[in-house]
C-alpha cells in the first residue's frame, strides 16, 4: 500500500469516526414500554437520522424492552435500549452496528461449511435501517448453528483438502464517540442574526464571546457580549452583556446588563440593570437603574433607580424615583416626589402620598398618609381657642397626619364698609393641617404628641391676611372600651395675625383668652398662651 493511499484511507476512517461521535452525542428525549426492539430502532433511525445495520437471523429483533430517557445523549440512551438484551452495539463509520452479545451467553454469529468462493460481505450498508435477507444465509443440513468452542470444517475452493481448524471469534471494533459540544462555542461574530460564523443555529449555541455589528441573535452569553444597536438571547446569560440600543435575553440574566435604551431579561436577574429608559426583568436581585423606569415581575431583592417610575409585584429592598413607587413588600422604604404604594412595608415612605398595608420599623412621611391596619383615628373635643374642633388623623403611630376642622362664636359689634356699627354673634372658623406621634404607655394608654397649624377667618367667610395659629399638643389618650378613647392635655398657642381689627383697628387676632407674650412689631402682631384640649377619639 502507498503512503499516499494510507494517509487517504485514514483521513476517511478519521472523518467517520467523527461523523458518528457526533451523532452519538445528540441529545435525545423518548420512552417505550413493552415495545419490539425493532420498532424502537426503526423509530430512532427515523427521528434522529441513525443508521443501524444487523442481520435479523442473528439479532432478536422480537425481544421487548421497556425504556424512558430525557434529554440524554445518544450513546447514554443506547446504553438504556440494550441494557437488559442480549446486543450489544458499536459505531463503525458513520452506522451502528449490532450483533449479538457473547457475555451474556448469546452467539455472535455461526460459522458454516460454505462451497465454492468463500464471500466476504461488509455488515455496513447504505440505508438508516438495513437487513441480511434470511434467503442469503446458508445453513448446514442440521440448521443448526455450531458452536464457537468446536473445531469447524471448512471447504477450500481449487482443492480436494478438508481442513479443521480452530475458529477465532470475531471481534467487532468498537471505536468510542468523539466528544463534541455543539451547543458551547468561544467565539462568534454577527452582523445580523443569523449572518455570522454561527450560521442558521445562532440562536441555539452559547459563546463566551460574542460581537455583533448591528444586531445579533445568540442562543446564550458566557463570559461578553457586545452590539453596536441591539443583543437579543434566546437562553441565558452569564457575564456582561453590552449594547448600543437593547439587550433582550429570553431566559435568566447574571452579571451586567447595560444599553443605551432599555434591558429585557425574561426570567430572573441578578446583578445590575442599567438603561437610559427602561429595564424589565422577572425575579430580581441588584440594582437596577433607569432614565424612565424599573419594572420587575416578580420579587426585587436590591434597588430600583428611575426617573419617573419604579414597579416591583414582589418584595423590594428600596425604590427611588421623581414620580411614583409601587411594590409588594418593602423592607428598606420608597422614596418618591408624588406617590408610594406598598403592602407590608419595613421602613420609610417619603412621598407626598404613601400608601400602605403596614408598615413597621419605619414611618409614613408625606402630606397623605394611608395605612389600611395603621392608626387611623376621628376625634371630636373642645377647647379654649376654638370651642368645636373635630379632627382625623391617618396613617401610623410612627408619624401621622392630622387634618383639623374647628369653630367658636363671639359677641361683638363691627364696622360695615358703610361705616356702620353691627352688633351680634359673629362666627370664626379655622382649617388645619399638622402631623403627630403616638407613642404606647400601656396596651390601653397612648401619649399624642401634635403640632397643627391652623388658619383662622375671624367674623368674615374668609380672611385674606395672616392670621395663623399654631399649636404644640400633648395629650393623654385611654382606651376604656374597645373602639372609643377620651383624650385630654395642654396646648400651646402661638398666634401670628396681620389682621386688623375693623371696630378697634388694633392688630391682631381677638380669640385669645389671655396673652403670656403679646407684641407687634410694624403690621404683625404676636401672642402666645398655654391652652387645654379635651375629647373623644374613634
């Protein structure tokens, strides 16, 4: 044999063993109960493009065989179908070949007194699923196949010899699969999908690196991506993943996301989100940051940064944001110009409004506080300044708010436009705003701590100028029954009024009872003095 010819003839044998290996390595998913194994292999030569050769006098094909395997490799689910059968396979070029299995007390094959030319006949064939034909195998007139521990007799053509000899099993060569990972690759480069060096099955296989021009579309990222306008990943990544416009990753994402307009993973995430719009991911765990807003489907378990908006459906560890916050639980709080919305929070609400379940660990701090199982009360009481005040305080005992309406009447004689006297009861009322803490003495005792700021329109229906007052409240709240409390304490007042006086002109408001400070100073005058509050609380 030449050298060139035996360089040429290994080259092939090299080739086919490859072909095979990879074959073998091919992923597959089936199950069969007390079925003929010749169905079995008849079905995967049809689904999983394997050929098979045997010889059907040789091998059972008859022989029942119950198997399930997912998601295995061919080999490994080979290895399942002939585990309990008397066969045995090997990969020989690009077939498998079966034959009988002599470890397991079975024959492999018989050895017979053949005349004339002795044919030598390859057991691999062309097509997925090929036979011997019975009527092509001669028997000797026993029909019965010899045994291999026995001397054999042979007829040799051209001669009138007969000669014994020992036989020498035949041992079919079993060539072991080449190891071939089709779903992993280093590297790839696109410059759209599915025009690069991943060809048509871009979308199937994971790269350590991978650079797309414009636009790529890859089955996974482990290790870096980066696009000049768009990533989009049909599996996972791990790692970095960096883009001119978007990435969007059909399944998990760990590591870095960061574009110039948006991130979209479709399952978890976990690490850090960036985006000049938006990022949208499941279940999340990081940071994630955005010029317009952060919406996570499932529980945020780190920080969501935005502009305008930030949505979390689960548990959040904090949310900042110009516009609005919404999330399930919270545990370090929401901060936001406009509006929080959470159910169990643990920790602050900073908004205007903030809206909750609970809240615990922290305070609701805004000009609207709303917590549905927080201390939200009603109240009705007296005092010196105004004689009827009825008041509603909602939000926590942390910190609530406290919206005040009051009013008093006052005998008195004023001076119309038209330079008239008028002599009667004239009314003054006040709306206020203020906020408080109540903090636990007992299970049936609280101490109220207030500061309200109250304006006040003093015998007119609306007073135009200054003429605010402010007071200090400490006040004592018991519980006698269940729903209802009394409440009692002092008050201080502090009133600042440029109001004057259309009987006196004397500046300043006339509803205090007495005065411990009493200044004007150019058109505002100050008083001060130590009041009382009373009432009764729902």
């Amino acid at each position: 044999m030449s050298k060139v010819r035996f360089i040429w003839m290994s080259t092939m044998f090299l080739f086919a063993t490859s072909a095979v290996g990879q074959s073998l390595s091919q992923k597959v998913t089936f199950t069969y109960t007390n079925e003929p194994l010749e169905n079995i292999i008849s079905d995967i030569s049809h689904k999983y493009s394997v050929q098979f050769s045997y010889s059907r006098d040789f091998v059972p094909l008859d022989h029942r065989v119950s198997v399930s395997v997912k998601n295995q490799p061919l080999s490994t689910a080979l290895n399942e179908v002939f585990h309990e059968t008397p066969i045995e396979y090997a990969a020989i070029g690009d077939q498998v070949a079966l034959r009988s299995d002599r470890r397991k007390n079975q024959q492999l094959t018989s050895i017979e007194t053949l005349r004339g030319k002795v044919r030598q006949t390859s057991p691999i064939h062309p097509n997925p699923v090929t036979e011997v034909p019975a009527h092509k195998v001669k028997r000797n007139k026993e029909q019965e196949m010899p045994a291999l521990d026995k001397k054999q007799t042979f007829s040799v053509s051209g001669g009138n010899r007969v000669i014994e000899l020992e036989p020498v099993p035949y041992e079919m060569p079993v060539v072991p699969p080449v190891s071939v990972d089709e779903e992993n690759r280093f590297a790839q480069i696109s410059l759209l999908p599915f025009l690069g060096t991943n060809a048509l099955r871009s979308n199937q296989i994971t790269n350590n690196l991978s650079l797309n021009v414009f636009w790529g579309t890859n089955g996974g990222v482990d290790g870096l991506e980066v696009g000049g306008f768009f990533n989009s990943i049909t599996k996972d990544v791990k790692g970095v993943q960096v883009a001119g416009f978007g990435n969007m990753v059909g399944g998990a994402m760990t590591g870095t996301q960061a574009a110039g307009l948006f991130n979209v993973s479709g399952e978890s995430s976990q690490g850090v989100q960036a985006a000049g719009l938006f990022n949208v991911s499941g279940d999340f765990d990081g940071v994630q940051a955005a010029g317009l807003f952060n919406v996570s489907g499932g529980k945020a378990e780190g920080v969501q940064a935005s502009g305008i908006f930030n949505v979390a459906r689960g548990q959040v560890h904090g949310q900042a944001s110009a516009l609005f916050n919404k999330a399930g639980d919270v545990s370090w709080g929401q901060f936001s110009t406009l509006l929080n919305i959470g159910k169990r929070v643990k920790g602050f609400q900073i908004g205007l409004i903030n809206i909750s379940d609970t809240i615990s660990g922290g305070a609701p701090i805004g000009l609207l506080n709303i917590v549905r199982d927080g201390y939200n009360r009603t109240e009705f009481s007296a005092s010196e300044s105004l004689y009827a005040n009825f008041g509603l305080k909602l939000g926590a005992r942390s910190f609530y708010n406290v919206f005040h309406f009051g009013v008093r009447w006052d005998d008195a004689s004023v001076s119309t436009d038209s330079n008239l006297v008028q002599s009667g009861t004239f009314t003054t009322w006040g709306l206020g705003y203020g906020f408080g803490s109540a903090v636990g003495l007992s299970k049936r005792t609280l101490l109220n701590f207030e500061i309200v700021g109250i304006h006040l329109n003093e015998w007119e229906e609306w007073t135009n100028k200054l003429n605010l007052l402010g007071q200090l409240r400490l006040t004592l709240d018991i519980r006698p029954g269940r729903n209802a409390s009394l409440f009692f304490g002092p008050v201080g007042n502090i009133l600042i009024s440029k109001r004057i006086n259309p009987e006196t002109g004397v500046i300043g408001s006339s509803i205090a009872p007495y005065a411990l400070y009493d200044e004007t100073r150019g058109d505002t005058n100050i008083k001060a003095w130590v009041g009382f509050q009373a009432g009764v609380r729902f």
